[in-house]
C-alpha cells in the first residue's frame, strides 16, 4: 500500500523532534495523538470519548469515538444501547465499549494551534523526564560544561543534555566566570522541580577534590589507593586523608606524583588551594598527629567516649599547630572527625599541677591528714576517696612510708567520709523531690540522683523515660564547628553504654519491660545476624 506524502512527513517530523530532544519516538508520537483527541473533542463536543490512532509504521491515523455499552442509553454522545451494541459485536455486554469510527477532519487554525501546545507540553515533560532520570544516577560525579550565564553570582552551566546551576556559595571565592568558559563541577544534588529538573553543582564540596584525585592519580580510580576523608578551606587549604591496599604502593606520594605533577593539577583545578596529603591510619592518635601536619606533637590524650583528644605541642610550635585563624586545627577536625584541644606542654604542665594540688587539697581536707601524706597519696596516682576507701589494704600499704596499721585508718576515715557526704547529699536529693524508687536502679549513686534531680528527672517513670543523651550530653557539629550540650550526669564519667544500662534497669523495674522480653529480643538479634552472615558466606 503507498503511503501518502502526509504520513510520512508525520513520521519525519516525530523523528525529528525525537533526535533533537533525545527522547524516545513513541512519546511524540504518542503526544500527536493527544493533540488530535483535543481538536477532536472540540469538533464532535468535549462529552465524546474520542481516540486517536497513529500506526508507528505507515503514519495512517484513525480516529474513533467510544461509547459504552448500557441497558438505557442516557446520553447518545457517550452511550449505546445492548441491542444496537449487539448488532455490531455479537459479544458485547453491559459495562464494555463499542469504537466507532469517526471520518478524517480538517484541522482549523484554533484547533491546530491548540493541538501545537499539547505536543510542545508533552515533549516538554518527556525531556524533562529524561534529563531528571539520566542526571539522578551521576550524582557524586564530576561534570563538564559551558557557562551559558551568569545571574546574582550563580553560575548556570550548560551540560549539553541538561543544565545545571552553581550557586554563589558554591563557588571557590574570588573565583569569576564567564560566557562561554568551560567549566568542571561536583554534582551534589538533583531535584525534579515544578520549572523541571535541577540540577545543583558545587567547587566547594570536599569530595570535588577527591573525584579530581581519582581521575589524576590511576591508583585512586583502580581502588589501590583509598580517599578516607577530606577537609577544605576551599580555595585556601584543604587536608585529604588517604590508604594503600598495597603495602608496595606509597599512597601520598602516589598522589603527589613525579615532580608534584598530580597534585598540582588538582590545586590549579582548585585555583591555587594548598593541599596536605595525609596517611590515614586506623589509630586515632596517630591519626590525629599525622593530621596537624606540619606541626609537631609531643603527646595525646584521648578522650574515646566524647569523641575528644588534648594534643600536646611544644611552645614554639601552638601557632603552628593551630594554624591562620585556627584553620590548621579545624581542617584536621573534620578531617579526623574529633574534637581537638592543642595545648602547649607549659599549659599541660601548669594543668598537671594544679589537678595534683586540688586532689592533695581534697584528701588532706576529707582524711584529715598533713599535707605530705595528701601528696603522696596524688603522686600515687589516688584520684578520689572512693579509690581510697575501696582499694586493697595491701596497695595502700606498700606506699613508701606507709604500714598496714596506717593504710587501714586511712581507708577507715575514708568510709567515714563518703557515709557522711552521702547523708549530706541524701538530705539534698529528698529535699529536691527525687523518688526513693530511683536508688533502686543499678549504677545510680546519691550524688546523680541530686544531679538527677536538678535536671528535672525526679521520679523512676522519668528516668525509664530518658534517653543516653539526656544523661551523657551530646555533641552538635554545624558548619564544622563542634558544640558540646552538657547532659545531667555530665562530670561523673558515664559512658553512653552505661546510661543505656541505667535507663534499662529502670525500665525493668518501672515494669515497662521484663527480663524474659530482653533475652528474647538478644536471641532474636543473634539469630537475624547469624543468618545474614549464613547468605553473605554462602557460594553465589
């Protein structure tokens, strides 16, 4: 059968707007038919169910009105009745629809210009659709692209399938663009829109270094060479932390490259940003050390719970080891992901001696004893009464000076005291309001519960309530800085597990929860984990 001239440019045209576009023909063709059922509608009246057909292949287009098939017809334009149905299918039933064929109609000017913007609608979707789907998966790449324009400082780029946007505070500062400059960005962030896809890039994102490195350094891009972390200062310094799989590879000179010549073109990529290029090691402390490169450390004290570590630095070192503006010491937080205190060793020492003069003060105060024997007992490594009173007679008796008659006053006035202060902060916690039913719950001494009761948990209910952090205190990070929110058992050394402990004793004494419930929830635990290691180890 030839096919007229007007099907076929039909067929041409959808072929067209398909390549231009880069999306699929059956849309277009499909958004022709959606523009042919509008016009048609409005010829025959908007109450008729018209559809229209356009054949892929030849571009022959039929036209059909549908009409159900029901026992009494209501509205001729929409229905048919069973008898006439029947006569045109002998099958039909009530609820189906019968297609009419409807005649070829001549498209007036209204009626086209109307069918032209359901297309344009349409393909305007479909592309939207297509750059929404193709760019949602490169997210965490790097792009490139031309700067189409500039607006209020945001950058829009053109990716040639899709455009994209870097914002003002997403661009490394004092950096400029403009039309026409090719440009290389993070994809950070795609998000369908009412105005379409948007498609958010950055300079600024630390790990827009780390795909640079990947794709200057071959050993990064064949996972020989692992990026652990990166901290920037974009377009001042950054800190990026890295580690070899293969103990025969140097991982930092691997990235630095023959001469600098690797590391150098990220930083000419980065205009001119200073990069320190750190072994990452899996001890934290040494971690850490390597991380306030180029400075110097003497010792580390970390704090494992709170997530904290006091780096001590020679004196000559402190404005090293903080850095401009403290960015040395800041860039090696986030690299690291702990709070760090830099401290010199005249600071430390200074500290050391006074917390031996308060710890002699308080047992010379609390034992009753001259200053020597106060002394002696902190230089011992004695941190409180408690040690004191609890500690084997035999340690307190081996210290120099010291007899067995001598250690056993000294832990005898010990208990004395704690009895008495405990009796002192029991009158305090009963005047607070805090329950009797709290000094049940395993690991609760008198002194939290003033603490406890200060804070507004007076009753067990209250307790059983909390959460670990209302106890232990939290630390908040907001635009890498660290801010620390005190809990009310802070400055007793509770640990995160054991106020989770606590909370659950109170829960189980409260009622709330029983023995048998927790060993259940344990087994189940066990069981999942058992099962999920079963299918890992298991031959694919």
């Amino acid at each position: 059968m030839a096919v007229s001239a007007n099907r076929l440019e039909l067929l041409q045209i959808a072929d067209a707007v398909a390549r231009e576009k880069s999306i699929d023909r059956m849309i277009v063709i499909e958004a022709m038919e959606d523009a042919i059922q509008k016009a048609a509608r409005s010829r025959y009246g908007s109450e008729t169910d018209v559809r229209a057909e356009i054949n892929p292949k030849t571009g022959e287009m039929r036209l059909q009105r549908l009409l159900k098939v029901v026992d009494v017809v209501e509205d001729p334009a929409k229905d048919i009745a069973l008898d006439e149905a029947r006569g045109r299918n002998p099958a039909a039933q009530v609820g189906d629809f019968i297609a009419e064929p409807l005649p070829p109609m001549d498209f007036g000017r209204i009626a086209a210009q109307s069918a032209k913007q359901v297309i344009v609608q349409k393909v305007r979707e479909a592309e939207r659709d297509r750059q929404y789907d193709e760019y949602k998966d490169r997210i965490t790449e790097i792009v490139n692209g031309q700067v189409k324009r500039v607006e209020y400082g945001n950058v829009v780029v053109d990716l040639g399938r899709g455009e994209g946007i870097i914002r003002r505070d997403e661009l490394i500062p004092r950096e400029t663009f403009r039309y026409g400059d090719r440009v290389r960005a993070y994809v950070y962030d795609v998000r369908r829109e009412q105005r379409g896809p948007q498609i958010f890039l950055s300079r600024t994102h630390p790990q827009f270094m780390a795909k640079l490195f990947a794709q200057e350094v071959p050993e990064i891009y064949d996972g020989i060479i692992e990026v652990k972390s990166v901290a920037r200062d974009p377009g001042s310094r950054a800190k990026i932390a890295v580690i070899s799989r293969d103990s025969s590879i140097d991982p930092v000179g691997a990235c630095v490259g023959m001469r600098g010549s690797r590391v150098q073109a990220v930083v000419n990529e980065l205009q001119g940003e200073k990069i320190d290029i750190i072994p990452w090691n899996p001890d934290a402390a040494t971690f850490i050390v390597n991380a306030l490169q180029p400075a110097e450390v003497a010792k580390v004290v970390l704090d494992e719970d709170a997530e904290r570590i006091e780096v001590v630095v020679p004196d000559d070192q402190l404005s090293l080891a903080i850095g401009r503006r403290g960015q040395n010491v800041r860039l090696a937080s986030q690299l690291t992901g702990w709070d760090i205190d830099i401290l010199t060793e005249q600071e430390e020492s200074e500290r050391r001696q006074k917390e031996f003069q308060e710890r002699s003060g308080l047992f010379i105060e609390a034992l009753d004893v001259d200053e020597l024997v106060g002394q002696l007992l902190a230089s011992e490594g004695f941190a409180s009464v408690e040690e004191i009173a609890f500690v084997d007679l035999g340690e307190l008796a081996s210290i120099e000076g010291f007899d067995e008659e001598t250690a056993s006053e000294l832990q005898n006035r010990a208990k004395e005291y704690l009895e008495r202060r405990d009796a002192e902060l029991d009158a305090e916690r009963k005047a607070l309001g805090v329950s009797d039913d709290l000094k049940g719950v395993e690991g609760v001494t008198t002194a939290m519960l003033v603490a406890l009761g200060k804070a507004d948990i007076k009753s067990l209910e209250d307790f059983a309530g909390s959460i670990p952090d209302e106890l232990t205190g939290y630390t908040e990070r907001k635009d890498g800085e660290s801010t620390f929110h005190a809990g009310a058992l802070d400055g007793f050394g509770v640990t995160r597990a054991d106020a989770e402990a606590m909370i659950m004793s109170a829960r189980i004494k409260a009622g709330w929860v029983t023995e048998a419930d927790l060993a259940a929830k344990a087994e189940a635990e066990a069981a999942a984990a058992a099962a999920a290691e079963a299918e890992q180890s298991a031959p694919a």
